[in-house]
C-alpha cells in the first residue's frame, strides 16, 4: 500500500467511468471550461488520461482560450531526452493546483545551447519560469572509483555547467530557474561501499545535489527535488533502461504522474495556489472511537495501543504543520465541551486546544461549518484541506465545497499522516520567521476578534490595539518574503503582478520606482510584512500604482489609509503630483474591487472586461487611524 500511495496518488479519487465522455466534452465549455478541466484534473489519473486532459488544454491555450479560474503560467522546459512526452501530464496535473500551464519547449539536447543563446526560440516569448530538467546523462560524470581529487573537479565542473545555464536564462528571459536534483541510477559498483567510495556515480549525484541545493539557494531560484521523488517509490522503478533506449524518456513512463504531480505543485506554490489552513474530524480521526459514546476512557489515543498510536502519528503531523505555519481548526459533529474534553482532559493527547485557531463543534453539517471556519480566518475555500475518516463525510464536502482539498483516507489509520503528507498541499517554495509565525498570527487574529466584539465601537477598538505601522523600501533583508507576498497574494491584490525575488531586487534600487514593504505589530504581538507598494514613475510628476497587496488579516484596521498617507507624503517630497493605480479583476481579488473609491480616487476610465482606472492628488490627506509610524530607510515625514 506504501508505495502504491505515492506512485499511484491514491489521496486523489478515483476518476469517474464517463471521464473520457467528459473530456470530450471540455471544448464546449464555452468560459466553463478552465473550472471544468480543473475538476476533473482533481481526479487520479493515470498515464493516458493525463495525455488525453492535457492536449485538450494545451490545443484551448495555443488558441488564447479564458481559462479562468486557472491563472496563467509559461514554463521554459530545458533538458534529457524526449521531453514533449511529458508536457500533456505537467498541463494537465498543472490544472490540478490551479494553473494553467503553457509549456515553451527547448529543442531535444539542445539545453545548454538553448539556454545560453538570446536568440534561442525558448525566449521568444516571455516566460515565468524555466525548468532545467536534466539528468546524469546531460552532465560529464565518469566514474573515478577511489580518486577524491578527480571526483570532486568532475562535480565541480558539472555545478558550473548548472550553474551558467542558470544564470544565461536569467539574463536572456529574467525568468525564474527551476532546477531540479538529479535521480541516482540503481546500479551500484561497490555495492554498499559506493555511498562512501570517492568517484563512483552514487557519491558524485550525492555531492553533485547539495551543489545543486546551494545554487538554488545563492540565485533565488527554485528547487524541484526530483531525486526525492524518486526515492519514494525506488530508483529501479523511476528508472527505465528500456524505456530510455527506446524513446529517450528520462524515466519510467509509470513515474509520469508522479512526476508531473510534483512539478505542478510547485508550480502552484509559485503562483501562491499552496493550501494555509487544516481542517481535522476528531472522532475516528484525531483519535479512535467516538468521544460522545466511548467517553475520555475509552477513546483511542495513547502510546502501547496501535490504533491509539496511529492516531497520534496524525496528530504529531498536525503539529508539524502548525510549526510551519499551517492554521489548524477542527470541524467535528458533536457538542462542544463533549468534543473539547480530549483535548483539555486525555493525558495522551498531543494536539491541545491552543493548538487550535478555530474549533467548530456543533450539530451542523461539515460544509456549513467548514465555510464559517474559512468567515473567521478571513481565509478562501481554496486555503481549506479537510480530513475525515468517513466517506460520507468527505463526499459532501467535495461535492457542497468543491475548492476545499479532501484527500481520500485509507482505512488504515496508519497511513492517515502519510496519506496527508503524501498530498503535498502545502507544497513551499521558500520559509521565512514570518511563515513559521503564521499560525500563531491567526490565533492572534482570534483574540482580536473578541476584543473588538467587546469594544463599543470601531474607533475605540482600534485604539486599544495599540498598533505600531512600520514604512520601509525594498531590501535585501525583506526581499525573499516580498516576492513570496508578490506570488502569493491573491485577494487583497489589486493588480495580481507577479515578480520574481530577481526581479525584487532589481526594484531596490531602481531609480523610476518607489517601493513599500509594511509591517505591523499591536499588542497581541507581530503581524509581519502585511502589504507591498511598488509605484513606478511614468511622468515627471506622477506615480503609477504597479502592485498594491496586503494581507487579509489586517482588514478592518485602516491600514490601506496609512499605506496611502505614506504614499502621498512620500511622493511629495518627490514632487510627485498624482497617483494613479488600476484594478483588474480576477476570480480571486473582487474584495478590492472598491478599494480606490474607499479612500477617495477619483475613477477615470472602465474597461468592457471590468477593469476600472484611478487617480488621486497627492494634496489631499487621507484619514489617520491611531499607530505609531515608524519608518525605517525612508526620511521622515513628521
């Protein structure tokens, strides 16, 4: 069953038996097809189904079709062997984590020339990103058994081949380099010995990937551990001898799904599609039995008992989530202090109630409360994964609340941690203090809410937060995070541009741009990084509002007031007489779609697909909310 989960997909459902009716049927979706063709790349599809999905999409995107509410991305794919063999699975997995992916293939072994080349077909149109996908057959690796010296200049000179590639698609195209860890062979030389030998090819990939690992990390670039991925279900299933010397594929047709799946998901990430919030049943989840009925002694869920064992395995993965920012709620059919009584009572229990940013525990149905769940975080259904042992259970959720992610559970509880892990829903591309923290801000958020439930009225509330708003440009300290909230942010976003942390940093110091990062803190603690202003001149006298985000968390504070105080101040000083800014609407971002007549622009033109234009002048003050400003890098204003 192990490895059948991770080279099968089986958290996914199994597809329907009128799939290949309903994919015949896509190109008739008129401007349903994007939320279509994303349904049914939900489903476990194998090697056929993913060719059939996928050339359906690529034949709708060549012809410029809406694929709302997929969200455009073109990938640059460099690398070994027969890669357009690949492309329908990566289009239609991509479809899966909400992209809609438009593939620009370089020529077949012609990654290095392709890469270095401006004239390259591959950077004739602009691109995201750029997949390097090569393996130990692209590179000049010949086994050295024993020589450390000779071994280490053959790794030497491989990371520098790496590494060029990378840095000529970044300066050809300004892409974003996705490199991938290379998949060890099965053959072994020395047998075990070869892990330790100098020279031979298992210890060579070994030195070669964490060379790999550095130069992702020294560039900014992305990492797609392809060596992982193919641990998980063997090197001698991922590679295919026959299947290479045959067609070229760099591995095993099998694999392809696997493949593709963890491909998308980055890609996903990269567009800010990863999930943020876990939504656990308790009863026959959390722990074994049904508190309601087995009471506090007899629920399963302590060390010396399998089941209770396995039970904990979740909770232990729950926890390891939260550490890393993934808010944890509780939808559960039961009374409340019935269902909380494990969590303040059971000495076993490793999840606590603190853990928790929201427990809903009533007799409503799951979806009912999974949506108040989504109210109170102020989070979309898309940010949702909910895991419930029973099928019923799940089936409603899917078919009432088809943006939450529901993997399906095996009847092992064993295999529930691994089977939530496996899904790989929040997938990340970088980590920062502030993801770590991220939780923990909801719980924050949580007691805010109650404050201002007992506070008299808004201006009272706010003015017991005690806020403190910090103004700061672009830096190298804050970079990593800005392009994580640039990528990410999709809701509050008024322009969903989108830019790489290259990008970022050419912003820093760009003398026709004016650049904001925003933090906040108040008394329940630090809020982070909660909006990015890019603003680029485009008259001598005006600002034009590039990008404008902020986190949903600090809705309702009169924040975006202070942001634009410090725009009109700031732009003062630099003779700046106007802003202008535009909203464009996607499926995600209509909470802004008033956002510029809230705080007092003036609309100049509309567009027949919704887009409306604004301006403002920088003579007019806007209304304060009580913070203390801080500025940080920016002369002051007071």
């Amino acid at each position: 069953m192990s490895l059948e989960l991770f080279s099968g997909l089986e958290w996914l459902q199994k597809p329907p038996e009128s799939f290949r009716a309903e994919c015949k049927a896509l190109p008739r979706s008129g401007n349903d097809l994007g939320a279509n063709a994303r349904r049914l790349a939900r489903y476990r599809l194998d090697g056929n189904q993913l060719n059939r999905l996928g050339g359906i999409l690529n034949n709708a995107i060549s012809i410029g079709h809406d694929l709302r509410p997929l969200t455009h991305f073109r990938l640059g794919l460099l690398g070994t062997g027969t890669l357009d063999l690949i492309v329908p699975a990566l289009v239609a997995s991509s479809a899966r984590h909400g992209v809609a992916l438009d593939c620009v293939l370089g020529g077949y072994d012609q990654a290095l020339q392709d890469a270095l080349s401006p004239q390259s077909p591959l950077y004739s149109q602009p691109l995201d990103a750029v997949l390097l996908a090569i393996d130990h057959r692209s590179l000049p690796l010949k086994a050295t058994p024993g020589d450390h010296s000779a071994a280490e200049q053959i790794v030497s000179q491989c990371a520098e081949l790496i590494e060029t590639m990378c840095n000529a698609i970044s300066a050809n195209s300004g892409a974003l380099c996705i490199l991938q860890t290379i998949a060890k062979p099965p053959e072994r030389l020395f047998g075990s010995l070869d892990r330790s030998m100098p020279g031979t090819l298992t210890s060579m990939l070994n030195a070669l990937n964490l060379r790999i690992l550095d130069i992702a990390k020294g560039s900014g670039h992305v990492l797609l551990d392809v060596d992982g991925t193919a641990d998980l279900v063997g090197q001698s299933a991922w590679c295919s001898p026959s299947e290479w010397n045959l067609a070229k594929l760099p591995f095993a047709s099998a694999c392809v799904p696997l493949y593709a799946e963890h491909a998308a998901r980055l890609l996903g990430s990269l567009r800010g599609k990863a999930r943020k919030c876990l939504i656990l049943d308790l009863d026959n989840t959390v722990w074994g039995g049904v508190i309601g009925d087995d009471g506090l002694e007899g629920i399963k869920v302590a060390q010396g008992d399998a089941t209770g064992e396995a039970h904990l395995d979740l909770q232990r993965a729950a926890l390891s989530l939260r550490d890393r920012g993934v808010v944890i709620a509780v939808s559960s059919k039961n009374s409340d202090d019935v269902a909380r009584r494990p969590f303040r009572e059971h000495p076993e229990m490793l999840l606590k109630e603190e853990h928790i940013s929201v427990f809903q525990a009533n007799w409503d149905d799951k979806a009912t409360n999974i949506r108040a769940i989504a109210g109170e975080l102020n989070l979309g259904l898309d940010a949702m994964v909910f895991v419930d042992d029973n099928p019923f259970e799940r089936d409603l959720v899917r078919r009432m609340l088809p943006d939450v992610a529901v993997p399906e559970m095996p009847e092992d509880p064993a295999l529930y941690a691994r089977t939530l892990m496996a899904a790989g829903y929040f997938e990340a591309v970088s980590f920062s203090e502030e993801d770590r923290n991220r939780s923990k801000s909801y719980e924050d958020n949580a007691r805010r809410v109650t404050l201002q439930r007992k506070a008299g009225n808004l201006s009272e509330y706010l003015q017991s937060l005690d806020m403190r708003i910090t103004f700061a440009p672009f830096d190298t300290v804050g970079r990593a995070r800005i392009a994580q909230l640039i990528n990410k942010s999709n809701q509050f976003n008024l322009t969903t541009r989108r830019y790489t942390e290259a990008q970022v940093a050419e912003l820093e110091g760009a003398r026709d741009a004016f650049t904001l990062q925003v933090r906040l803190e108040d008394k329940f603690g630090d809020n982070g990084m909660i909006s990015v202003v890019i603003c680029r001149l485009i008259q001598p006298a005006t600002w034009d509002i590039d990008t404008w985000l902020m986190s949903c968390r600090v809705l309702g504070r009169q924040v975006e007031n202070m942001v634009l105080r410090e725009l009109i101040l700031q732009g003062r000083r630099a003779g700046i007489k106007r802003l202008t800014g535009a909203w464009y609407p996607t499926e995600k971002n209509d909470l802004v779609r008033d956002h510029f007549p809230k705080i007092g622009f003036s609309k100049t033109a509309e567009r027949e697909d919704g887009a409306t234009f604004w301006e403002i002048s920088t003579d007019v003050v806007p209304e304060t909310a009580p913070m203390v400003i801080k500025r940080a890098g920016l002369p002051s204003m007071e």
